[in-house]
C-alpha cells in the first residue's frame, strides 16, 4: 500500500509539472521584452536652425571715477537710476577749487591790466619789443593757469558720461575721495548683446541682418526678437569656432546684463519635412541611426517526433485565441536634414507611418523583442467592435 500510495503521488506532481509549464513559459517571454516609448514619422513644418547659448551683456557701459580729490558732500542718484550722458550724479567738496580759481582770476586781471599798459608804452616806443613780449606770454601762461582751475572746479560736480542706468554705486556720502577713484558703474540697456561661439561649418550660412530668438530661464514663457549684428570673419584655431554677436533690443524692466540665453537662428525653412523626435537618434560608429519598431517573425514550428510518427492530437484541446503579433527593434541608418530644438528632418532611410523609438533606446540592440508602452493593443481596441455586432 506504501509503494502504490508513492506511485500515485509521483504521477500527480508530474502531471502538476506540466501544466504549469506553459503559464511559466508565457511570463518568462513577457518578462524579457524591453518596455520602450515611441514616435511616429510624419510630415511636419520644421526650421533650419542654428542654437546656441550666450550671456547678455550691455554694449555700452562705464565705470565714472574721480577726476580730483575731496570730500564727497551729496550723492543725487542711486542704484536703478536712469541717467542722462552729462547729468551730474554726485558733489565734492569745492573750497580749495573755487579759491585756487579766485587767486588765478585776480592774477590774470592784474596782467591783463599790465599788457595794456605794455601795449601803449610800446606803440609810443617807450618799451622795448622784448620786454612787450615778455609780459604777453606771461599774460598767456596765466590764461592757461586760469582755464585749468576752473576745470578742476568743474570735477567737482561728478557727471554721467554715457546714458543708462546706475549698476553699481560704489561710495557713500562723507567719504573722502581721492584721484581716478571709482564712484559709479553705468550700464546701457539697450542694445543688449549675446556673442555666439559657432562651429566654422555654418560660417557660410549665418550673416548679418538675419532674424533670431531668445528665450531667458528668468523670463519662462517670453521670447525676444533681435538680430545678428556682425559676424567675425577670423575662426579660432584653438576652438574652431568664430564669434557671432546678436543684438537684442530691451529696456532695465526686461532684460538685464549677465542673464543666459538659448539663442536660435531660423535660416531656412521647409513645410512638409519628414520629421522624428530629436531623441530617437543615435551617433555611433560615425553613422546616424533609429530603432525602428517592426513585427518580429514568428517562432518556427515544432519539428517531428524522431521516430516519424506524429504525435497524437489532443482529445479536447481549447482552440487558442490568435496570437498578438511580437514586436522588435530594427537598427536603422538615416540620412538627416534641416533640425529645430525638438526635431529633425530625415531624408533618407524612412517612411511616413514608421515607428521609431524615442525612450529605451539605450537598451535595445538589433533584434531586441520590445514593448511599446503607449501602443493600444489590437485585441483590446476590436473588442468593442465585436460586442456591437449582432
């Protein structure tokens, strides 16, 4: 009774063996495909374009120093302040300027007095030319002595040289303020200017007057219209690259000095490219490739029994539903054209409708089976369609 009890308990772990085998089989294939995102080829209007990335700075600014020395009594501007070239931003102490002016203006009145006197002394020939000479050069010499003083009184009113706006103010009232001393830095909104290093391979294809767009990570949602101002005709051995500048026209309330910009130069266009996701492609080996997503063939069919008998038919076998077809990655190599900041055009190497993919690309090879993650299947979309037919 003990050996027919371990016979039967044999056949029945067998037989539980065997139907689970298949269950198994179906999750360890479903388990091995690559679940990956993708896009479909499709005609679509995409720009030619060059990009690149560039910090703003003023095409004008100016650092105001002092020109002579003294006590700074009051400031007139602050920081923000739009200024006028001229306008007088701060005032120093005077006295010593305005008495060294006096002292030179009563000296030059007393020679002024003096040459007259020459003068007539020396048309009545009473005076000799050399003296006559004399007294006009020292007449002159204290003109020149009289200018200057007045201009170093003039340096004490402290004024913009070029029109803008106060960056920085770098003194404060009270302080005493010597020679070539910084006191303000002036900023020129506008233009504004964003200098492009570009490879030497679109030398011939961006020039001046050409139309371009910025958008700033300060300002989400805006986007600034400007012009190539000049493009530098001189490449960099060192980089290979030459510097093309973009003049963006803007007041202080926009932009501003030392932002970062993504800068685009639309150059050309085309309306019905045939366009993919920027992300589906792949550089390697010097070629540019997809994944193409495509039907992998089905699995070859069960061979004969050795012995040339065929196996016996099941006696109530369920009729199995139709299998969903599997789908693989296909390696292949495209040929590109015109490219925006999301996508590029594909001249060659496919077709309208294709597949491509544009996330997992990195985990697959050719031939890999695939799960497209955002595919409907076909069982479940024909469903509905057959529950309504009568």
């Amino acid at each position: 009774m003990v050996r027919i009890a371990l016979i039967l308990s044999a056949f029945l772990l067998i037989a539980g063996c065997g139907k689970g085998a298949p269950d198994k089989a179906k999750t360890a294939e479903t388990a091995a495909l690559v679940p990956v995102e993708a896009a479909t080829a499709a005609a679509r209007p995409i720009d030619a374009s060059y990009s690149g990335t560039a910090t703003l700075e003023a095409d004008r600014e100016a650092d105001v120093v002092a020109k002579t020395g003294g006590v700074l009594l009051k400031l007139l501007v602050e920081e923000g302040d739009t200024v006028r070239q001229g306008q007088v931003l701060a005032r120093l102490d005077d006295a010593s300027p305005r008495l060294s002016l006096a002292k030179a203006e009563a000296t030059l009145r007393k020679l002024e007095a003096d040459y007259r006197r020459a003068d007539e002394m020396f048309s009545k020939k009473l005076l000799s030319l050399e003296e006559h000479d004399k007294i006009k050069f020292d007449l002159d010499n204290q003109r020149a002595v009289h200018d200057l003083a007045r201009l170093e009184l003039s340096y004490t009113q402290v004024v913009a040289p070029i029109d803008g706006v106060i960056g920085k103010r770098l003194v404060k009232e009270g302080n005493l303020i010597q020679i070539n001393q910084p006191l303000f830095h002036i900023v020129d909104f506008d233009p504004l200017l964003g200098i492009l290093n570009v490879p030497e391979r679109e030398l011939n294809t961006l020039k001046p007057g050409q139309a371009v767009g910025m958008v700033v990570d300060a300002l989400p949602g805006q986007r600034f219209p400007g012009v190539i101002d000049r493009v530098s005709p001189v490449v960099e051995a060192a980089s290979g690259t030459f510097r093309v500048t973009c003049r963006f026209k803007a007041d202080a309330q926009t932009l501003k000095p030392g932002m970062f910009g993504r800068i685009d130069v639309i150059y050309d266009r085309k309306q019905d490219a045939l366009a993919i996701p920027r992300s589906a492609l792949i550089e390697e080996d010097g070629e540019t490739a997809v994944y193409l997503i495509v039907n992998a063939p089905p699995p070859p069919a069960d061979p004969k029994p050795k012995d040339g008998k065929e196996a016996e038919a099941p006696k109530a076998a369920p009729v199995p539903a139709p299998p969903v077809p599997t789908l693989q990655a296909q390696r292949r190599v495209v040929r590109i054209g015109f490219a925006d900041s999301e996508y590029i055009e594909v001249r060659e190497g496919l077709q309208p409708g294709d597949r491509v993919i544009t996330v997992g690309r990195n985990a697959v090879r050719d031939g890999t089976l695939v799960q497209v993650i955002d595919a409907t299947p076909a069982t479940a979309a024909a469903a509905p369609a057959a529950e309504k037919s009568p």
